[in-house]
C-alpha cells in the first residue's frame, strides 16, 4: 500500500490512462482465481444452500435497515425544515 501511494505521489504529473484499464483487469483475475479457490473447497461447496441463504436473509435485512433508516433521516430533516414538502 505504501508502495503504491509512494508511486502515485511520484506520477503524479503524469497521465497514466491505462491504469484504469489495468485495475480491472485485475479485479476481474482476483475474482476469477478467488472463484478457483471457492470452487477447489468441498466443504464450502457443501455448504453452499446454508450459505446462500444467509447471505440472502442479511442481503434483505440490510437493505430493510437502509430503508428505514433513509426513511427516519428524510422525515427528521423535513420536521426541522418545519414541514416543508
């Protein structure tokens, strides 16, 4: 991390237009080999229904929550606004 925050500090003033590029290619090749890794585990292959479902439900309660809670933020800023609409 230092490493790379010392050579964009360096680069600064150059334009580097293939970086963006580059990055996701390599998000894309962390993905893949991380789905490599995934698919080599029996035991999280095993476990896939269980854990599906779990990520479901907190996939659900998180966006509940963001819901509400944007909800509760909307309406306390329109009652210190005095009403407004």
């Amino acid at each position: 991390m230092a490493a790379g925050i010392a050579a964009g500090w360096l680069l600064r003033k150059h334009t580097l237009r293939f970086i963006n590029t580059l990055l996701i290619v390599l998000v894309w090749a962390l993905l893949f080999f991380l789905g490599v890794e995934v698919g080599e585990n029996e035991q999280i292959i095993n476990s896939l229904k269980g854990l599906g479902l779990e990520a479901l439900l907190l996939a659900i309660a998180a966006t509940a929550g963001s819901i509400f809670f944007a909800w509760a933020l909307w309406r306390f800023i329109q009652h210190k606004e005095g009403g407004k609409r």
